[in-house]
C-alpha cells in the first residue's frame, strides 16, 4: 500500500497524471494575473425561479454579487477585463432593459463603476486594451462610453448586436459600441477542445482560452486562465448561477470530501422534502451519497437562459473543470464566495497554494452562507 501510493505521489509530482491534460488542455508555462472586483449587489426580487430549480419558501428572490475579472498578460503588458457588472445608471441602459428597473424590480447594492474602481484601484482605463464581454445582458456589459475608444471588445460570433434606437427592443444601445474595435470569437474555426468545449488560444501561448459555452445566451462564452504552469482558474460566465447547480458529483465528491461537520450541517440545511439522497434517513439528508448536483437550470418559460438545453450541456462540461483540482471555477454571481473571495488588489493566482478551492467550495451547505437555500423558510411575503 506505502509503496503503491509513493509511486502515485511521484506520478503526481512529475505532472503525467495532471487530470486537465486529459481534459486536452496543452502544457505552457505561459501564465496571466487574475484579480477580482465585486460590482454590484443585486436582489431580482420574485426572481430566483428564473436561474435555479427548485425554489424553496422563503428564497424567491434571487441575490447576487457580480464579479468583474482583470486579467493581466504581464508578458506582452496587455490588460483585459473580462466582463464589467452592471453600469451605475440602470435608467440609462436601453429603455427595454431599464423598464426592468423603473417597475422596481431590483435592488442594487452599488455606489460606482467598475471604471472608478479601476481608477480608484491605479489602475488607468487607457490600459485597458480589451473587454470581453461573456454575453450582452446588463449586468454584465458595464458603460463602455466610459473606456477610451483604444479599448476593445471581444464577444461571441454568435451575439446579438442590435443596438437601440434602430431596433427598438434592442438590449444594446449605439454607445455600447461607439468608437471601440469589435473582435467576434468564432469558436467553429477553434482547433481545441477542452472536455467538450471548443477553444481559442488568446494570447497564443497558452496563458488564456475563450472557450465556447454557449445556452444562457446565443454567444455566451467562458474563459481559461493559466495561472501557474499547472493550475487554472475557469470564468465561467452565466454558465450557471448557483454552485449548487454543479455540485455535487461524483467526481467532485471524490476530489473534494465534504468536510465532516458540514456532512453534519448538511443533514438539517437541506430539507428532505425537496432534495433526494440515497441514504437519507429520517428526515436527516445524507450529502454523502447524493450523486446529483443540486438545482436545475431553470426552463421555466421566464428562465434568463434563452436555451435551458444548451446551457445545461455547458454547465455539464464546465462543471468537469468544477470537479477538478487544478481548475478554480469562478462564476460571475457566485454567492457562496460573496465573503470569502480576496478582492482587488489581491491576486488570485495562488488560490490551489493557499488550498481556497478546499476551503470554499461546500461553504455553499452552511447555514449562515448566503447560498445556503435549501431549506423552506417563513416569509411574511406574499408570492406573486
Ligand atoms: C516549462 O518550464 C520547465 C522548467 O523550466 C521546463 O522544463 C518545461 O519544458 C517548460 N514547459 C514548456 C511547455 O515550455
Ligand atoms: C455586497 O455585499 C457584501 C456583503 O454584505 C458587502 O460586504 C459588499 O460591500 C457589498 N458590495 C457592494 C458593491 O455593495
Ligand atoms: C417590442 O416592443 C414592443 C413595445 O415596445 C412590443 O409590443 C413587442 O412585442 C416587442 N417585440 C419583441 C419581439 O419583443
Ligand atoms: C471615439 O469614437 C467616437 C465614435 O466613433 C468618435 O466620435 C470620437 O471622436 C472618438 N474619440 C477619439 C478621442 O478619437
Ligand atoms: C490552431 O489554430 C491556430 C490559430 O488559428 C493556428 O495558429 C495553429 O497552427 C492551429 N493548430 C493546428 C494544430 O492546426
Ligand atoms: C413577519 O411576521 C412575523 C409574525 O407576524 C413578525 O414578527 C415579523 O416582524 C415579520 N417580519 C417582517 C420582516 O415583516
């Protein structure tokens, strides 16, 4: 047994194991920064029934952070952003969108820009050479009047481009791209898969890949950022909205043990009345033997994923990166790490050194954790 796990161990060491080799991601030493900012907080009151499924009593509504990702490719001193939050103006999104915030629908938690936290933070705007946007909604694309016209943008061959006033639904307005260069990513000339997902080598050097995760809107896209030679951090978009929509898996069971007092917590945070184990007893749910994740993407008829299939297949295979423990999986409204997740001006390149993935990633099934949305709860509320 010693002997047989000494050999597993230097297999391990010498890297032949690597599980993202298998997922076809290639070896570089070509690594980027990656630092976080949370934008906004938002509350789409009555709302949750549109990401996740089930919804439990008490937790309609749906609350979130929105990440806003700095990507920095020290070797050519280019900077990208990799999404923006929502601008701080809602009223001045196109009037099909700001409709949605005149009926009072959200409550947001925001006093800037991600452009002032950017300034605020030394970091300047002219040095901002690209943005990518992971899809066109709101909350996602920022104020990009803001960014000097030296500031690109990449998005998704497949997006949905009409701007207002020409197209008067359009979600996008003339000033979303007054100025800037557009670069469309056109994953069907990609030339790599990683578990399923097509790939575009940004840089060509294997620091950053787009990576095709197409669902939650035509174009939506993902990236992969090689933060060590070895370790990887996946932005993950919309992909998914709630952990508890990847986790867990078998696999994930297997790579990360739920610690054994959030087995414990588990047993009276989850109610047995909506969510199945194999072994629950009593009414006590057993995460151990739960094989499934935990929610559902919603296909409600007014899900925010424009295609529930597709964008379930997406999170299918980013939710492979999810098991992995050499890929740190960031969605851009990830509650469960609302708290927990170094901000702006930490790095978070050494996330696997300071073991964040082990300590973070079942905080989701504790109570006092935002996420925890798995028992019905009292609510004065009427729904409607
Ligand atoms: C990365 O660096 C190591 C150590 O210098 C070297 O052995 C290896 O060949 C390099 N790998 C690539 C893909 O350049
Ligand atoms: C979001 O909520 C967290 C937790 O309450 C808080 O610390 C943070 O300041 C809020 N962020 C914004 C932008 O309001
Ligand atoms: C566009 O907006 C008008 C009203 O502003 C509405 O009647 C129409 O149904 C909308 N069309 C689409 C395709 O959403
Ligand atoms: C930026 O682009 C806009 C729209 O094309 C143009 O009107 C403006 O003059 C440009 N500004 C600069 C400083 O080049
Ligand atoms: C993959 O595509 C890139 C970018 O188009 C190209 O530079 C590279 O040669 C291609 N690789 C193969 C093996 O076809
Ligand atoms: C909800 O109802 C209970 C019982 O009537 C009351 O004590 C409590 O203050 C209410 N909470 C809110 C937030 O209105």
């Amino acid at each position: 047994m010693r002997r047989t796990s000494g050999l597993f161990i230097g297999f391990l060491v010498g890297g032949a194991c690597a599980s993202w080799l298998d997922f076809g991601i290639p070896h570089s030493n070509a690594t980027v920064d990656v630092r976080v900012f949370n934008v906004a907080n938002a509350t789409l009151l009555n709302d949750a029934h549109t990401f996740i499924l089930p919804v439990l009593p008490g937790h309609e509504d749906a609350i979130f952070p929105m990440f806003a990702f700095l990507v920095e490719h020290k070797k050519s001193q280019k900077r990208l952003m990799f999404d923006l939050g929502i601008r701080k103006d809602p009223l001045n999104l196109a009037p099909s969108v700001a409709s949605f915030f005149t009926s009072g629908g959200v409550l947001l938690e925001q006093s800037k820009d991600i452009t002032e936290l950017l300034q605020d933070g030394g970091i300047s705007l002219a040095s901002i050479d690209e943005v990518i946007w992971s899809h066109v909604h709101f909350d996602h694309i920022g104020d990009m009047s803001k960014f000097p016209n030296s500031t690109g943008l990449v998005i998704g061959s497949e997006t949905d481009t009409t701007t207002y006033p020409e197209f008067p639904n359009a979600t996008l307005q003339t000033s979303d791209f007054a100025g800037h260069k557009v670069t469309k990513i056109d994953f069907a000339a990609a030339n790599l898969t990683f578990s399923g997902m097509k790939a575009v080598d940004y840089f060509g050097d294997g620091s950053l890949y787009l990576l095709n995760t197409p669902g939650h809107l035509p174009g939506h896209l993902s990236a992969l950022a090689r933060v060590t030679p070895t370790s990887f951090i996946a932005l993950g978009g919309d992909t998914f909205h709630h952990v508890g929509e990847a986790r867990p898996r078998p696999q994930f069971q297997k790579n990360f043990p739920c610690p054994a007092h959030l087995l414990e917590e588990a047993k009276t945070s989850i109610s047995t009345d909506y969510f199945w184990s194999p072994r629950s007893r009593d009414g006590a749910f057993d995460m151990l033997s739960r094989s499934q994740q935990l929610f559902a993407v919603s296909d409600l008829p007014d899900s925010f994923y424009a295609n529930p299939v597709t964008s379930q297949v997406s999170l299918e295979k980013l939710a492979t990166f999810d098991a992995d423990p050499d890929i740190l999986v960031l969605i851009a409204h990830d509650i469960s790490l609302r708290s927990s997740i170094p901000y702006y001006p930490a790095y978070l390149n050494d996330w696997k050194a300071s073991n964040f993935k082990e300590r973070t990633v079942w905080s989701f099934v504790e109570k006092t954790n935002p996420a925890s949305v798995f028992t019905p709860i009292s609510s004065n509320r009427t729904a409607n």
